[in-house]
C-alpha cells in the first residue's frame, strides 16, 4: 500500500516522462548522426550551460566521477565539437569548452525543444512556471548532496 505522497510523486514523474517522450519521439537530437551515448550528450548540454568548465565541475554537476567526464568527452574531442585545455588556475586540471559550431547546434536544438515543450505548459502562468522551475532545481540539489 502507498501513501498520497508516493502517489503523487509517481504522477509526477510519469507526467514528466510522458513530455520527454513526446519530443524525443521525434528523433532529432543534435549531433545524432555521431552515435554518442547519454553520458557524452549530457556533457553536451551541460556544457552549452557554461562559456567553458573544469572536468571537476562538470562531474560535480552530472554526478559522475572526474575519469567519467574525461571518458565522454573523448569522442566529442576527438569529433571537433568540444576542446579541451590546460587550466590557468591550477596547471594539473583541464577546461572543456564547446566549439561555436556545436554551441549554434546545441542552442538551436535548446530552442525547438523548447518550443516543443511548451504547448504542455499553456495551462500554467509564468509565475507557476517560475515557481515549477524553483521546485525542479530543489528537486535537482536534494539529488545532488548526499
């Protein structure tokens, strides 16, 4: 047997599942011809969120090891969408940064998403949306920290 709150995350969670799949359906995502996996595209996006970020940050960010940052970024290096470079702060730790090709891709596929998206949203004034953005990024922190 399950409690209300139990119950109401689990709608919530299939309401948010039902929207992703709506646009993912679609099939167009950027870079798709490439075949990278989920850890590389959320390094991607995590990445057109930033004008550049050490590999600590990034796996802080995702929730991932540094080596595990390191790992997806390889083929994305070895693609020319992201760069890597020698930190100025501290020499022993590197900076990946997207290419202005892949940023332009990125932002532009950001923004049909979002278009996409929205139509599932008109029932909600900005205000809720801002206040859903507020409860989604506690959401995100409570994910985070141990």
């Amino acid at each position: 047997m399950t409690d209300a709150r139990t119950d109401a995350l689990a709608r919530v969670i299939e309401r948010i599942g039902l929207i992703t799949r709506e646009v993912t359906a679609r099939g167009a995502y950027p870079f798709k011809a490439l075949g990278f996996g989920r850890a590389s595209m959320n390094l991607l996006f995590a990445l057109s969120r930033t004008d550049g970020a050490r590999v600590a940050e990034l796996a802080a960010r995702l929730g991932i090891t540094s080596g595990a940052v390191t790992q997806a970024a390889d083929p994305l290096r070895e693609a020319g969408i992201v760069t890597s470079e020698v930190s100025p702060s501290d020499k022993r730790g590197r900076i990946l940064r997207l290419t202005a090709d892949a940023r332009r891709e990125i932002d532009g596929f950001e923004q049909q998403y979002v278009e996409a998206v929205a139509p599932a949203f008109h029932a909600l004034s900005t205000d809720e949306i801002i206040q859903l953005d507020r409860i989604l990024a506690s959401v995100r922190i409570a994910v985070d920290q141990p």
